[in-house]
C-alpha cells in the first residue's frame, strides 16, 4: 500500500484490538459461566472478531488474520445456528483469542514466522475445525472451507484473462454492466452489483480460469446451500436495532486544550470585573458588574460540562480484570468469583491509566494470597467459592474503590517480622503496633509474605509500588484485614486531576498552593518542641512522640523569608506514602479550588513544584509537590548520612 | 463532492479518509456505525456513501436498505466494503440496493478507482 504509513495505523489498530479483544473474552467469560450465549452475543463475538481480521488484514498482519479467519469461521457457524452452541466451546474460543492475541504482538515486533505459527496454532486449529465440522451442517461446512482455498488459489494464480484483474471492487449496477462485466472477474477486489442473472455469467468466468482444479465444481453450489442460511442471519440482524447514543472519539488533549480556554477565559473576567470597579458612575458600574456576575457563573458551568466530557464510567477498568481472574483462578486451581458494583460511578479519564495497574496487581494479589484453596476454604468452615468483589462510589467529593476478599487475611506478625529485617521499622515500633497496622507495612518497599515466589505476584515488589501510584493520583490507600475473615482494601482518590483543593501558603512575599489532599495538620511549634540535630543544620519537630524532619521551603527555594525562627512561623505537616516532613512557612491564608495546569516543558523542572494554576487575578500560583519536596528532603539528608545514621529509622512514620 | 465513510473501525475510516483525500477528495464525513452513518447521511446531502457491512447497531446491509428508502439517496451511489467476494455477499448487496463493493484489506488506488468510475458515470 503506497501512500500509507503502515506502522502508524498499526499502533492504532493494536488499540483498538485491544478494546475489542476485551469486548470478546468478556462476552465469552459470560458464555462460560452460564452455559449458553443469545443470538445478540454471538452477533457480537462475530462483529469483533470479523472487525480483527479485516484491520488486521488491512495493516498487513498477515499470519493473524489467517488465524482470526478460522476463529471467525467457527463464530460465523455460532450465529449462523449451523453448529449448536456448547460450554466448552466458551474456553476454546478463549484460547483462540489469547493466540491471537499472542500472534498479533510478536508479528508488531517482527518476530512471526511460519514456523511459530504452525506451532503456536496447530493444536488450537484442530480443536476449532472439529467444532466447525462437527454438527450436521457438514456439507456447509466443507464447502466454506473450500472456498476459502478457492480465495487462496486465485491469490496465487493471480493472471487471468481479464484486463484488469487487480480490481479489488466491482459494482452491482445495469449503467456500468456494458463494461464491468468482462473487467470484474472472480478475482476482483471491487465489483458492481449487476442483475441477478448477470452474477452468474460473471461467476462462469472463473471456470475457465480454474477449470483444472475439480474443487471449483463443488463451489459452483455455493449460492444455492448459503442463501437459506443467509436469510436466517439477516432477518436476525435487521430489528436489532438499538438506539444507542451516538457517541465520537476525541484525543483528551483537546478536551484539556478546552478546558485551559475556559480557564483563560476565567482570568479575563476576572480582570474585566478588577477594571469594572474603577468605573465612576454607579448605576453604570453595578450593572456591569452584574453581567459580569452572569457570565462567571456561565463560565462556571462551561468549566463542569468539560469536566463530564472527561468522566468515564468505572466499567471500563472493571471490564479488564474478570478474564485476569478467570486465567489466574484456573492456573492456581482456586474456585473465585469476581463481583463488581459502581459500574456506572463515573471517573476522570486521566486517572485509568494510572489506575488499572494498582488494582490489578491488588486483585492479583488476593487470588493468590488471598483467597485460600477450595480444600482448605471447606476445612475452615467457608464456602468453596472465595469471592472477590471490587466496588467504587463517589463520596463527599471523593471517589472510593474498594477491594475486598473473603480469603485469609494478611498475617500482621509476618509482615511486620519482614519489615524489621528490611529496617523499615525497628523493634520498638513493632511492639507498638496493632496487627492492622503491621499489616499495612505490606505497602513498604520489598516485603513479600509468600512463601514461594509465583509468577502471579510475591515477588515482593507491587504493593508499595501500588501504594506509590496511589500517591501520584492524590489518593489514600488503606487496609483493614482479619485472619480467617479476609481484607479489603480502600482507596480514596480525588474526584479529578484537573482540579484540587489548595491551601495558599505564603514565605516570604511569594504564595505557593499546597494541595489539601496532602495536608496532615499544621501548628506554630514551641521551643520545646523542636530538636537541632546533626551537624546543627537539621531541625526535627517533636510531635506526639513522633520525630518529625522540618524542611524550610525558604531554604529550598531560595527566598527571603519573613520569618527564620520556627517559633515564629508556622509549620504544616504534611505526608505522602508512610513519610511525614513539616513545612516551615511564614503563614496560611486561604483555601480554594485552584484548576492544575502542567508545567510548560520549557521549564526546567524545579524539585518541590509540581504544577501551577492561573489564579483569579490572572497571575500564576505554583502548585507544591510534596512527594518531590519529601524526595528532596531524603537526599539532603543521605548528604549527611552519617550524622544521621541513629535516627533514620524515626523517620519512617508508620 | 461530499462523501461519507460508515465504519466502526478508527483505523479503516483513517485509512479510508486517507486515501480519499490523497485522491482529492477532501469533503469526507465519518461515521462509526449504521446508525450514527443514517443520521449523518439524512442531515446533509452526500454525492457518495462508503460503507462496512459489519457493525454494531445497525449494519452496513440495513443501512444501504434504509437509505435506498430516503429520496435524497435513492440515485446516489453507495459501496459496500467486505472481507469476502462471494456470490452470497453479491447476493445481498445487490438486494440491499448497493452500488458496488470492495474487498477489505483495500488498496488505495483501487479504491480511487471504484470511487472515480461511481462518481463520473
């Protein structure tokens, strides 16, 4: 294909499979667990797997739309009734999507061959024609099949008489009959629908091409055994006709490109209303101000459709774990059934992706941690059948998933015993904790209670790696577990990322945005309460007997603070993850909703700043990042790591 | 000339407008299913309508059947895109009142070429 940039539309096309391959194993996990599939799924099945093949096809993936062609056979003969629908077929249908699945990612990378190809379907393609062949309709059968070689052997006896015998299209009209009909032959890849009678002498073209080959005669009866089958599949299709929404496709950076438009549009009348003040007549001034009034509100609402635009519902994540659950149940021979609830709860689009991987990795660590084996589950009084279900609402402007299992809880004392040995915590804290709180250790770095290591998870890298993810969205994780009971984990995200409740915070004469999210609580610290230590350059704060690291935000931003005595100002607690740092600044001032906006790539990244806003006013407001600041904090303090030796394990705040 | 391209596929309508305005025709509507390609064709008049037979909601077959049904489109030429070149697929084009077809993968110039011969006779 001249003309195309092939790789281009296949990065496309690999994004899309992947909806549609989501689409086909959910309706097929469905299948399996009922027994029975309704015409409308089988229409479905059909339309996803025949979309595959046709794009794939069309960006030159070869070997998989040679193998999507036979699956999409069998999905053909479903719909079509001509073989009866039976469970298993559910798992073969499965395993047909996981290969080409497989097909479709090694041929992107170039590593297909022949060779792998044969091996990698072989055993598959056995299963699925004896499906194909199986029920009465055998006669139907071979002679799909045999047309289907009939497509390959014109593929490769490509010259025939007609001139044109390249078309790929052809037209069914009386105009274009004159001079179609010697030029649309068999092989054609485009045609014009002609009278009925005129498909035939058209058809009769192919024989002479191919007389030699006999399998040609048994084509010839094609048009006679499809045409009943046919018409049983279109009066099925036609009254489905559902009205659904009609709905479009649009890159999110547009809808952020809008989004900064309003929020210009914000600070214009903002300073339109600053200037409307100043005019001199009153009667004048008032009702301009009143419109002006108007218009923000307008605006306002501007701002939340935008926001909708952005919402997704929670389905679209759910739709991803119940095949992962259904693999990995069966591979560790466990009975699982997965719930869901909130499907329709809407989420910010920006957050999937940051999303998907931490609850996969939480419910991949319930199947195999979590949930107990069917023998071990009867022996302790439960059910065979662990569950595990994940729900999601929205509250108090917050969004809450929760994951829960009915497995055997998180051992708190094993935990706890791996993070002293990792030296997250040390002997005393451990003394002090509740076994929920040793639990909850499993979000620190390298802790793993697995005995053996499996490739599902337990390799003790994931849960702080969920934990940190968690962080980067602005959420909380938290874990509640029971022995014998078993866990659920909750996670509170902020509604959107787009936009966050902000604190203004002032040092020295510049006002920065802290994120509300982050704040623990703030105070102006007594004497007592404040510990030098080290090399006298290192403020602790004492709080509750907990050790606290001050960081002085004037010192990392380099600004003439009003105040240098900790006494004097203020200081806010604030946490990311497990750790604590206290912020020295000169004052708090207000709280308000502030619309992030990422930083200009233009900028050299400053550590302890993470985005900025417009602010009313029409100046820009940086936005603190804490997580950076905490970072920042960290590596000054290995500088002087040895004078900090004795105390780091304070540091870690549980 | 105003055309409108019914598939359901992102990839294949890029494709599709690709090669059409690589051919010079720059006026193309898209739309992602049966339905959504009947009410785009019935609010604007369109000199050509390219459509996939299979679809969710409405399929490009009912949707041939439907337009050939709406004045504005009883003349107008519509194509059929299709994986298969059998006589059943001819069969049911021509039924539906489908003015041509062509054989997905497609090659650009092919398709220029049904394209050009549907729009200049």
């Amino acid at each position: 294909m001249s003309g195309f940039d092939i790789s281009m539309y296949r990065d496309m096309f690999v994004e899309e499979a992947e909806e549609l391959f989501e689409s086909a194993d959910n309706v097929l996990l469905e299948a399996e667990n009922n027994g029975s599939l309704t015409d409308e799924e089988m229409g479905q099945l059909f339309r996803d797997v025949h979309t595959l093949k046709g794009s794939g096809a069309s960006v030159e993936l070869a070997f998989f739309a040679e193998f999507t062609h036979d699956v999409e056979n069998m999905m053909d003969k479903l719909r079509n009734h001509q073989i009866a629908f039976i469970p298993e077929m559910a798992g073969t249908l499965m395993d047909g999507l996981d290969v080409m699945k497989e097909i479709l990612q090694m041929e992107c990378n170039d590593e297909m061959n022949r060779e792998k190809f044969t091996e990698m379907t072989s055993e598959l393609l056995v299963t699925i024609r004896a499906y194909i062949n199986a029920e009465g309709a055998s006669s139907l059968a071979s002679v799909k099949e045999v047309q289907a070689e009939e497509v390959k052997t014109v593929e490769k006896t490509k010259e025939t008489p007609s001139s044109n015998s390249s078309e790929s299209w052809g037209f069914f009209g009386e105009e274009t009959a004159n001079d179609s009909t010697e030029s649309v032959s068999s092989d054609e890849n485009f045609g014009f629908f002609d009278e009925a009678e005129k498909i035939t002498p058209q058809s009769k073209i192919e024989e002479p091409i191919k007389v030699e080959e006999p399998k040609v005669e048994e084509v010839k009866t094609t048009p006679k055994a499809t045409t009943p089958a046919s018409k049983v599949s279109s009066k099925k299709e036609a009254p489905t006709k559902k009205v659904v929404a009609s709905t479009i496709r649009v890159n999110l950076d547009k809808i952020d490109l809008l989004m900064n438009n309003v929020g210009d549009l914000v600070i214009t009348n903002a300073m339109l209303t600053q200037y409307s003040t100043t005019i001199k007549e009153t009667k004048v001034r008032n009702s301009v101000l009143e419109r002006l009034e108007l218009l923000e509100r307008h605006i306002r609402d501007m701002q939340d459709s935008i926001m909708s635009i952005r919402m997704v519902p929670m389905e679209s994540i759910y739709s991803k774990f119940p095949k992962v659950v259904r693999d990995i149940s069966k591979k560790l021979k466990k009975k699982i059934e997965f719930k869901h609830e909130g499907d329709s709860v809407e989420i910010d689009k920006a957050m999937i992706e940051g999303l998907t991987d931490p609850l996969m990795h939480i419910i991949r660590n319930s199947l195999d941690h979590g949930i107990e084996m069917p023998e071990d589950r009867v022996s302790a009084g439960k059910i065979e059948t662990g569950t595990i279900l994940i729900s999601a609402e929205q509250a108090n402007g917050q969004m809450i998933i929760t994951i829960k299992d009915d497995g055997k809880g998180i051992p708190g004392e094993k935990v706890a015993q791996k993070s002293l040995e990792n030296g997250l915590i040390d002997e005393q804290q451990m003394a002090t904790m509740t076994d929920n709180e040793k639990a909850m250790l499993i979000f620190g770095a390298g802790v793993s209670t697995a005995e053996s290591v499996t490739d599902i998870s337990g390799r003790g890298v994931g849960m702080d790696v969920v934990k940190t993810n968690i962080t980067k969205l602005g959420g909380v994780i938290n874990l509640d577990t029971e022995i014998g009971v078993g866990t659920t984990i909750t996670i509170m995200l902020p509604l959107t990322l787009a936009i966050l409740d902000g604190l203004d915070i002032a040092v020295g004469d510049v006002k920065y945005i802290l994120p509300l999210s982050a704040i623990v609580e703030s105070l102006q610290p007594t004497s007592e309460m404040i510990k030098r230590i080290g090399d006298g350059t290192q403020d602790l704060l004492m709080l509750r007997e907990e050790f606290i690291p001050v960081v002085r935000l004037h010192q990392l931003f380099d600004i003439e603070p009003q105040h240098t005595k900790l006494e004097e100002g203020m200081l806010i607690v604030v946490k990311s993850g497990t750790t604590k740092i206290a912020m020295f600044i000169d004052e708090f001032l207000h709280q308000h909703q502030v619309v992030v906006k990422p930083l200009d790539k233009n900028f050299r990244s400053v550590e302890g700043i993470g985005a900025a806003t417009v602010r009313g006013d029409g100046s820009i407001g940086l936005i603190l990042d804490v997580m950076g600041i905490i970072e920042a904090q960290k590596k000054s303090e290995s500088l002087h790591a040895d004078h900090r030796e004795p105390r780091k394990r304070n540091l870690v705040a549980s | 000339m105003k055309l409108l391209i019914v598939d359901d596929s992102t990839m294949l309508r890029d494709m599709l407008s690709y090669a059409l305005n690589e051919g010079g025709y720059n006026d193309v509507v898209e739309a992602i299913d049966g339905l959504d390609g009947l009410e785009k064709a019935s609010k604007a008049q369109y000199d050509l309508i390219i459509t996939d037979i299979n679809m969710p909601n409405m399929d490009g077959l009912t949707l041939v059947t439907e337009l050939r049904k709406l004045n504005q489109y009883s003349k107008i030429p519509i194509l059929v895109l299709t994986t298969e070149r059998s006589d059943d697929m001819k069969t049911k084009g021509k039924a539906a009142g489908a003015t041509g077809w062509i054989v997905k993968p497609f090659v650009p110039d092919q398709l220029l070429k049904a394209v050009n011969i549907v729009l200049t006779k």
